[in-house]
C-alpha cells in the first residue's frame, strides 16, 4: 500500500524567516490534520469522482457525484449508464474530491483527495445505510436494476486546510479519526462570540497569549481542543490560538468552558 510521505505543513508553525513569530504557544492542542479532513468530509454530500477515460483512452475524467462516509470509505451509488462507472469498470482507479465552500477565496477553503480503487459491493448492507442516511431521497430509486453501491478503498489522501496548511494523511490516520462534535455547531458558536461578546476575544489575547497590546479580535474557528482567533495588533492582524484546559463535546461545554476563559483573563489583566 502507498505510504503517507512527508511532513504536515502549517502556515502559521512555518519556520520561514519572512514570517513573523507566532504570538502564541504553538504546543497548544490543535486537531490533526485527518481529524481536520474527516471533520470536513462528513459533512459534505457532493464531491468529484475522477475516473480514467476509456474514449480518449487514459485522460483523467472528473464527474460530480453524491457521497457518503461508511466508517471512512466512501461509498456512491451510482448508474451503469454513467460515464464514470464505464470506466470503472475498465479501470478500478480513482480519486474523489471534496472540498467545502465555505470562505470567500475559494483557495482559502479546505479540500481533501482521497486516491484508490473503486468496487461495486456485491454486500451493502452498511454501504447502503451509510448512504441512505446523508441521501434519504434516493431511497426511491436505490432498487433500480442499473443502480448499484460502490465503495472507495483508500491508498492515500491529500488534504488542503487552506494556504500553507497541507499534507498526506496515512489511510489509517485517516480511518481512525473521529470528525469534531463541535463542528455542526461551529458556525453558530462563533457568530453569537463575534456578535454578542467581542469585548471578550481581546480579553483573551491579551491574557493568554504574547497579543499584549490587542484592541480588537474575532473569532474565525472553533474545535474540540480549542479556538482561534484574528487580533488587532499594533503590526497588524495576527493569528492567535487558545486551548480549552479539556476537549469539549457539545455546545453547552463550550460555552462553560468560554466563560470561565473570560473569568480567567479578567483575574489575570485586573481592573
């Protein structure tokens, strides 16, 4: 099997000498990059399935199809008719793309590509369930003659966190990371920080991290280890990330665990 190669690469940990220094503890806990990717996968229901062309011979052909997650697999159900499962059939290799939509630069959104070989299921029970549960709609035509599951089994992933942030994550990785609680709750967790308690992120720079002099922050993400942030600084904006002093699950945890940051900062900075 294809060996994961090479280091993780984070803008913000980079060692280039043009970069400013962090101004924040970089042992701070932050999610993998599988946990990252998988996090991200699991909630995305399209992606890109390249298959190799049999007319032209060999060219790479990229079709938009419907996913789902079965324990880490990816699974499709797709049509005989389909140009991508004719090649299939030819040539089992594959690769699937899926990436979010969530920023405005489209390069600063998150992708993965996770390259192996496509198999129709001849047993898929699980395949079958995984998918009917991300696709209730299809279950009216999951039955028909020339429709069928098909599984992807992993030899390697690619993942893209936006600039700088980038690896190949090892399928077993990739396989036993589990996708962050908090992440269906993420944009709601930050929308309600920036717009009902910004008086709190500068707090928390200015307490926990070298951001002595910040006069203004946002919240930009929120994850089961901790949160991140963008300060205003006299150079300028600045990432800053903070760790939760235990993961958290849900929603409620966070918010305990966000107020008692906020009590903490406001003890150590004083009146």
């Amino acid at each position: 099997m294809w060996q994961a190669r090479g280091m993780s690469t984070d803008a913000h940990t980079s060692s280039d000498g043009n970069r400013p220094a962090p101004l924040y503890d970089l042992d701070v806990r932050t999610p993998t990059h599988a946990e990252r990717a998988r996090t991200m996968a699991e909630q995305l229901r399209v992606g890109t399935l390249c298959t190799l062309a049999q007319e032209p011979k060999g060219h790479p052909y990229g079709s938009l199809v419907t996913v789902a997650l079965d324990a880490g697999s990816p699974v499709f159900l797709i049509s005989e008719l389909a140009e991508h499962t004719r090649n299939l059939r030819q040539d089992v290799r594959a690769s699937l793309l899926l990436a979010e939509s969530v920023a405005s630069d489209p390069l600063a959104n998150a992708r993965v590509t996770l390259l192996g070989e496509c198999h129709p299921l001849q047993e898929p029970t699980h395949a079958r369930a995984a998918y009917l549960a991300r696709h209730p709609d299809a279950a009216y035509y999951a039955d028909f003659r020339d429709f069928g599951f098909w599984k992807l089994k992993l030899s390697a992933l690619r993942y893209i966190g936006g600039y700088g942030r980038m690896s190949w994550v090892g399928v077993e990785e990739w396989l036993a990371a589990e996708p962050d609680p908090i992440a269906p709750d993420a944009p709601g967790i930050i929308a309600h920080m920036n717009e009902d308690h910004a008086q709190a992120m500068p707090l928390y720079c200015r307490a926990f991290s070298k951001a002595v002099d910040t006069s203004a922050a946002t919240m930009t993400s929120i994850d089961r280890y901790g949160f991140e942030m963008s300060a205003t600084t006299a150079v300028g904006p600045r990432p800053i990330r903070l760790a939760f002093p235990t993961a958290i699950a849900n929603k409620t945890d966070a918010r305990k665990a966000l107020v008692a940051l906020l009590h903490e900062a406001r003890a150590k900075l004083g009146p």
